[in-house]
C-alpha cells in the first residue's frame, strides 16, 4: 500500500502526502509546497491558490489569457453548469448511466488497486464516485470549480482545477489516466494524450472515450435536456481518427464501440 501521512495543511487545508506526490506545478511540473493558504512551487516559486480546499492549479498564463478573452474554449467550460450525475432524465439518463457501466467495464479489469488513478475532465464525478465507492486513491481534475465542488470523495479523492493540456502532475506519479468524454471538447487532442502518457507510470494504463461519428449525435441538442447548445468547440471521431491520434503520440491503442455505437472507448498501455 502507499504510505499516507498529514502533510502540514494550506489555509487549514490538509493535504496528504500521497496528493503532494502527484501534484506539481502545471509549468515546470515540480513539486508543491503547502505554505498559509496557498501552494508554492518549490522549483519556480509560482503560487497557486486553495479555495474551500481545492487548489486551482493553472497556469498564470493561462489564467491571463482566458480573463482576456483569448481563449474562449477553455473560458466556456469554467462556467458551464452540468450534472451528469444528477440533472439528466429519460433518454439522456439512460445513455450517461450505460456508458458509466460500460466505461467501468474496462475500467474495473485495469484498476491498480494499490496505486493512484488520475481522473481528468471528471466534472460531477460521474466516473469519479465509482472510484471513491472502492476506496480507490484517485486525483480528480477539472477547470470548472462549479462541478468540482458538487462532488466529494474524501478520503480517497482530492480535486484541483486544472487545464487539461497542462496537468498540473508530476511525471510518471500515477498508475492509470481516465479521459472519458474530454478529447472531443480540446482544440489541441495531441497535447493533451502527450500529457496524459506523461504523467503515468510505465506499465500503466491510460482509458478514455470520445463520442462517435454516430447520426444520432445530429440531434443531440433536441434530444438532451441539459446540453447547452452553445459549445465553442465539440469534435466526434470516427474509429479511425482516434487511432490515428494515439499513432500520432506514438502508440497502438485498442478501440472499443461501446453505448449503442455512440461512443469509442480506448485502452492504451504505456
């Protein structure tokens, strides 16, 4: 088992020492100190605050260039309001709940029982609360505070805002990278697979989803009762595209059709 122990807290905060294991900063990728009510990059001294005990753990220039409008993709999601775990009824109930299933699946077989699983894009912990269910150690990532704080966790989950093309994860500190339904809403995929292999430790697994080039998508603000109809940014794939962009970062991965062919899922070891 990973050895835990309290780590002196940030604004009364406590972090253990396992979340400051995996946490780094999102630039130089070094390691965070806790210091009053914030965590400090020991390497490049940046400072990155915690609010009601959750970090936010993007990049200063980032953050600038969102607040300046540069980044509208990034910003759309910092605002969003969606619940899958709690607002979605009927049709779209159904299939948020059988790709759960189905994702855990693949999930459960892979799942290193002793060691840290990095959840990213999790929003209201529609993956997450399964892994918490378990006891499983696990990091949940976010940009968006609004879902981070809809779902808890504790012990075994800790949560930091983060963008998912800069982790904010020290190298090769996890043992599995979950992605499910977040590469269809980045406007630089690779970026963000590079990073995915980056932070997880060899013989580890990295399992995501995207959504399919299915027609049925077509009709998805009809058919949704929470979708916000006004994404800047929502990409489907075909099975071929998303083996292609696991060959472009240099590996095979194995696709799955999973949800009534609505969606791909991939397992890919590093």
């Amino acid at each position: 088992m990973i050895q835990t122990y309290p780590v002196d807290s940030a604004g009364g905060h406590s972090f253990e020492r396992w979340h400051l294991d995996v946490f780094g900063c999102p630039g130089c990728k070094s390691n965070l100190v806790p210091m009053d009510s914030v965590l400090k990059c020991e390497s490049c001294g940046t400072v990155y605050s915690v609010l009601n005990g959750i970090p936010s753990l993007i990049s200063p220039d980032t953050a600038l260039e969102m607040t300046a409008g540069h980044l509208p993709v990034k910003e759309f999601y910092l605002f969003e309001r969606y619940d899958w775990t709690k607002d979605s009824k009927g049709l779209e109930y159904i299939y948020h709940h059988t790709r759960r299933a189905e994702t855990w699946h693949y999930i459960e077989k892979l799942l290193p029982r002793d060691g840290i699983v990095l959840d990213i894009g999790c929003g209201t912990g529609l993956i997450t609360h399964r892994l918490a269910t378990i006891r499983q150690k696990a990091v949940a990532l976010d940009m968006n505070l609004w879902a981070l704080n809809q779902m808890n966790g504790k012990p075994y989950i800790v949560k930091a805002q983060a963008d998912a093309e800069m982790l904010p994860v020290q190298d090769s500190s996890v043992d599995m990278v979950i992605a499910t339904e977040v590469v269809e809403h980045l406007e630089n995929p690779e970026t963000t697979l590079q990073e995915m292999l980056r932070v997880c430790r060899p013989g580890g697994w990295l399992v995501g989803s995207v959504p399919s080039t299915n027609s049925i998508w077509k009709m998805r603000q009809h058919l949704s009762m929470t979708c916000a109809g006004n994404e800047p940014f929502h990409r489907n794939f075909t099975r071929n595209e998303i083996t292609d962009l696991w060959h472009r970062v240099g590996y095979d991965g194995q696709i799955h059709g999973i949800c009534f062919g609505l969606n791909w899922l991939w397992t890919v070891q590093k």
